[in-house]
C-alpha cells in the first residue's frame, strides 16, 4: 500500500542525546515536511523539503536538522540544543508545496519523551 | 501573514445531534482551506478542502463546510454525529501562491460524541 512510514513509533531520549526520527513515502511526492504536534497548540512546522538535496526552516527549526538525499526519504534528527523535545512528531508529503493547494498526507507519527 | 483561529477547543455533543466547529482565519490574499481529522495517536487525514468555486464543500464521513469570505470564516457542520466521530479536528490555511511550505494550522477542536 502507498504511504507514508515513521518509525520509531515511540522513542526516548536522554539529556544530551541526538536522535533521529524516520519518515519514508512511496507515494513519489517531491515535497516532504516535518511537523510538532503539543497538546492544546497545533501543528508547527519544522523543515520541509521541495525537492532532493534541498530544504528550508519552518517556523521552529532551532534545535532540528533534516536531510533529503533521497526523494522517499526525509530523517529528522532532533539535536540536544532542543531545550523542550518531547512532543508528538509528524512526517508528511504532498506532490507539490502548499502553496499550489495541493493536499498533504500524514504519517502516523511518531512520539518523543525526555526521560 | 496568515492565521487561523479555533473558536472552540472542546465541543461535546450526544449522537445523532448537529455539530459546527467554527474556524475564522486571517489573510490579505487569497486563500485555500482545509480540515483535518485526527483520532488519537494517529497521523492527519483531509476531510476536505476549498480550492475554488463553489463556497459548500462536502467532504469524506458526511462532513460539509462553508467558505464565507465576507466573514473570513470556514465552519464544519455535520447533521448527524456518531461516537465515531470523536477525533480532534484541525482547520488549516494556506495562502494562494504563497511559499511552499505556508500552511498553518489552527489549534484544534476535540470533538466528544457521547451516547
């Protein structure tokens, strides 16, 4: 079945530690995004990536780093400078950016504590 | 910039009963609108979308909303409820043309159906 897989589904984390979260799609969408989900405040959009090789900051990238190498892939690492990690996080695509109106379809999302 | 606003965080509602969740937004162009329904620990999934054209939309699950551009607003009515329907829903907005990554989220509603 065409989707989008994040993996882990639960992680935790220590002080001090970098992780990585998995998202793959094969639903051949060139655009890919990393969502934080906290209760009580929406959706915040982290990094999203257009194409391969390229990728630009959302409205809360401090602390986050992305990289597409690859059109199915699109990994965040959540770094030690992110003071507040533990969050609910979501990977997501659509075949273009948003700007065109086009739909974005979510992954299940995977959920990061700070033990 | 653009904005959405949630009007209601919490709605309870009996089955069988109508509901509206209320969305206004904020934009001083063009817009495209969506909702979303999430279901606990679970990703996003459209339930609809205004593109253009007609200001009713229907959606998946017996959804409907209303585009009214005079009041800035994009309300989801469902005649009928049903438990199922418990989920938290997310208005969103993206701006016509705008950058690609530029869709915002509202806060969301949780909907409560009880019996």
């Amino acid at each position: 079945d065409g989707g989008i897989t994040q993996s882990p589904k639960y992680l935790f984390r220590k002080e001090g530690q970098n992780v990585t979260l998995s998202c793959e799609q094969n639903l051949n969408h060139d655009a890919m995004y990393w969502y934080r989900q906290d209760p009580g405040q929406g959706l915040r959009l982290i990094y999203y990536s257009q194409i391969v090789n390229d990728f630009q900051k959302g409205d809360i990238a401090e602390g986050y780093s992305v990289s597409r190498e690859k059109k199915e892939s699109f990994p965040l690492t959540v770094t030690s400078a992110q003071k507040n990690p533990t969050a609910f996080y979501l990977c997501a695509s659509s075949t273009r950016g948003t700007g065109t109106g086009n739909t974005i379809y979510f992954g299940e999302g995977s959920w990061l504590t700070v033990v | 910039a653009q904005s959405v606003t949630q009007l209601d965080s919490q709605v309870p509602v009996f089955e069988e009963a109508p509901v509206e969740l209320r969305c206004n937004y904020s934009s001083s162009v063009s817009v495209y609108l969506f909702w979303y329904v999430q279901y606990p620990n679970q990703g996003l999934q459209l339930l609809l979308k205004y593109l253009s054209g007609s200001t009713l939309v229907k959606g998946i699950n017996g959804f409907e909303a209303e585009f009214n551009k005079s009041q800035t607003s994009f309300h989801l009515r469902k005649p009928s409820v049903h438990i199922s329907d418990t989920a938290e829903y997310f208005c969103a907005v993206s701006n016509y043309g705008g950058s690609q990554g530029n869709l915002i989220f509202g806060k969301g509603t949780k909907l409560s159906v009880k019996p």
